[in-house]
C-alpha cells in the first residue's frame, strides 16, 4: 500500500490575476495529521479545493489515494471527505432527513458513529438545518463527513465558530479517525493551539509556497530564540542566519533555526558571550516566519 | 495513567508526555515487568496523535526504560533501575543547565553555587522544606 495519501508536486493556480499557489509541494502520509496554516488569502481554501477535486492546477500534479482527484469517479470522491470553509448545506428540512439523504449515498456510512456524533454534539434530529446555529451548522458538516470513514479528511478551517468545549470534541474525534493508521487528515485552521495539540506534521503556506513543511516536534525544537548577552565588547552588528534580531545595549534577542541542541553554546562561544535558550511555541514561530508575507 | 499537556508551550507534546512517564518509571509509580497502555490506549488517554504516543515509547525504549514484548505490548523493562543513571542524568541535565546560566548571570561565583546547592539538598532531603 502506498505510505503517501495526498501528494502534492509544483502546482500553481491563480484566477486571472496574480497566482495564489506558486509551486507548492507537499506530502501527507497515512496516519497523519497534517495542520496547514497560513495568513488570510495565503492559499489555504485554494490548496484544500484542488485536493477535493474541485479546482484544478494550472501546472503541477495531484495525487489523492494514488489519483488525480480532478477525475475522479463517484467511489474514490466517497473515499475523500471535504468540509469547505463556507459549507452552506442542502436545504432540506430537518437534520433527520439530510442525515437519511446523505447515508444512502455512501455504502460505508457508519450509522452508530453518526448518532453518536450527533447526540454528543447536541445536534437534534428534529430540528430544522437552516434553524441550528453557525457551530452546529459546522458540526453537522463535520460529522456528514466523518460518517463514512473516509481514507482522506480535508478540512478548511473546521474550528471556526466553534466553542471551546466543542473544538476538543471535535479534535477527539479526528485522533479517533486516524488512530487505525491508515487515514490521514489535513486541516486548514488559524486556531494554532489545535494544531499543537492533534497534529504530527505542519505545514506553514506563504506567498503561495510553503516556507515550513515538517514534523511539528522538529520545528519546536529547532527553531528557538536566543538571549545572547554579557559581551566583552560591543554585541555584533548581525547574527547570521538570524530569522530576527532584537537589541537593547548589550544584550541581543535572535530567533534561529538550529542545527543541533549544542548550537547556542557554539554561537556564544563564537560570538565571546553567554546565552539563555527559549522555546517558542507555534504561535511565535509562525509569526517570526510569516511576518513579512503574505 | 494521566497525562497534564500543555500544547501550547514550547516543548513539543512527545518530550511532555515522554518526561511524565519516564517520571513515574524512575520514582518508582510504574513497577518493573507492568504493562504500560498500547499506543492507541495512550494516544486517547492523553488526547494525543498516535504518532507521538508511538514516539515515546521508542525514546523510552532506547533509553533502556521500557521493552517491547513482540505480540504482547510494552513493559517497564526488569533492570530499569541499572540501566537508568545516564536517564537521571539526561532527565535533570536541563533544569540543571537553567540553574548554572542564572548562577552565572547573577555572577554568583562557583563555590559559591556549590554551597548553595549542598544546602538545599541537605535542606530538602532532611525534609525541612515539604
């Protein structure tokens, strides 16, 4: 079986005025969790769209399960769930009767899960869809698309609106789907801290490329910021490799992605000074790294 | 076994998780030859990705905590208590480091520190602090 569900080389894709994707590569691999973030209008909605098979590149390739997503036939799109960012759902009355619609397209629906779903999230079945409130409305989405056990979930910001006693139900149940390791999940969300919690990989889309695509733990570990201070002369002018430097008389403020956990004691030593290592947590590193972009 | 996660923090989810068990190995909670929770179990106790939970039971297999019985799961490893002064040692190495680096931005001198340090484990260790 192939270790790679989504494989994304070189697309690019714009719509008729400057591009949106400007070469973006990545891979999801089964049993992952991939958190793909990035500023608004980076290209998030645009990516998740051309892995659902509803936009396609203008150059590059899309494999989703081994296909191009583009063509695909009615099982494989049954193998892919999707819940769009601005998931407007059919309507059709009462949620009874769009969970009955919907279960009868999909032969692997999982019944059980989807009341069950349905009743943790406090989503009455007699209710009208159009009357439930925005987090339901994005519950429901989210529970249609999990009902089938899709090999693939691509989600486009899934936490939007929702409270925070739903968001970890809702997290629960992505690390319920993967746990057999074979499905993957790809989520777009600015919500960094559920990103920290759930996923394995991260993706960090910007300018239309991603500038970060690596294992979470690795990125957290590498990417650190450094006190240097107690300099016999004066602090240097710049640190190189530095991703930003701060300064204040002699002490110098650097964010650095480092090759090796005795990287701060070789760069004070090189630099005659002392040093004090701080992690960052996702939401640092990703401002550091986005700043200047788009 | 129970699990406090702060995802939020710096320090990446697996070295969180991997520290608080590798804890209750060293002092003792975890007896030799006990089962520790499948990966699976691990990852939904502690709301984890099973990724991460897999992780920590290769780092706490190559620090000779834990061995992996082939069908049957993952054990505290019979001579975890031998086998783990170089994990004692790499448990306190970065709470220790912190300690040193304030000593010196404090310019407290090193016999100075060595004192200081003998006294609040005397201190701790006859219990007059707890």
């Amino acid at each position: 079986m192939n270790t790679e569900a989504i494989i994304v080389e070189n697309i690019t894709r714009g719509y008729g005025g400057p591009p949106v994707l400007q070469g973006l590569d990545f891979r999801v691999s089964r049993g992952s969790i991939y958190g793909f973030l990035g500023r608004n209008g980076s290209g998030k909605t645009t990516a998740l769209k051309t892995l659902a098979g509803l936009i396609r590149p203008e150059s590059g390739s899309v494999r989703v399960l081994g296909g191009d997503p583009w063509t695909f036939g009615a099982g494989e799109r049954q193998r892919v769930g999707y819940v769009s960012e601005k998931q407007s759902l059919p309507p059709l009355g009462r949620v009874a009767k769009l969970v009955k619609f919907c279960a009868q397209l999909y032969p692997a629906w999982d019944h059980e899960l989807c009341d069950g779903l349905l009743n943790r999230f406090q989503i009455p079945l007699k209710s009208r869809v159009a009357k439930l409130s925005l987090g339901q409305q994005r519950l429901l989405a989210f529970v249609l698309a999990l009902a089938p056990r899709p090999d693939v979930l691509l989600l486009d910001e899934p936490a939007a609106n929702l409270d925070v006693v739903a968001r970890r139900e809702f997290l629960d149940q992505i690390l319920e789907l993967i746990r057999d390791g074979k499905k993957s999940v790809l989520f777009s969300t600015h919500i960094l801290s559920d990103v920290e919690r759930v996923a394995d990989r991260v993706g960090i889309l910007s300018d239309g490329k991603l500038v970060v695509d690596e294992s979470l733990d690795d990125l957290k570990e590498s990417v650190r910021q450094l006190r240097f201070f107690g300099f016999q002369g004066p602090p240097p002018a710049e640190i190189p490799g530095a991703l930003r430097v701060r300064r204040d008389k002699n002490e110098l403020m650097a964010v650095l992605r480092l090759n090796g956990p005795d990287a701060p004691a070789q760069i004070a030593a090189r630099l005659g000074c002392q040093v004090e290592d701080n992690p960052l947590s996702l939401e640092d590193l990703f401002i550091e790294l986005t700043r200047n972009s788009r | 076994m129970l699990i406090a996660l702060h995802p939020s923090s710096g320090v990446p989810v697996y070295r969180q998780v991997l520290q608080q068990v590798r804890e209750r190995i060293l002092g003792g909670q975890l007896k030799r030859g006990e089962q520790l929770p499948s990966v699976r179990e691990l990852s939904a106790m502690a709301g984890i990705n099973p990724l991460t939970a897999a992780k920590v039971y290769q780092f706490l297999e190559a620090e000779g905590l834990v061995e992996t019985r082939r069908g049957q799961g993952t054990f505290v490893a019979g001579d975890a208590k031998k086998l783990s002064a170089a994990s004692r040692r790499a448990e306190i190495e970065p709470a220790l480091r912190q300690l040193v680096a304030e000593a010196i931005h404090l310019g407290i001198e090193r016999g100075d520190l060595q004192r200081l340090v003998a006294a609040t484990f005397e201190s701790i260790k006859s219990g007059e602090n707890l």
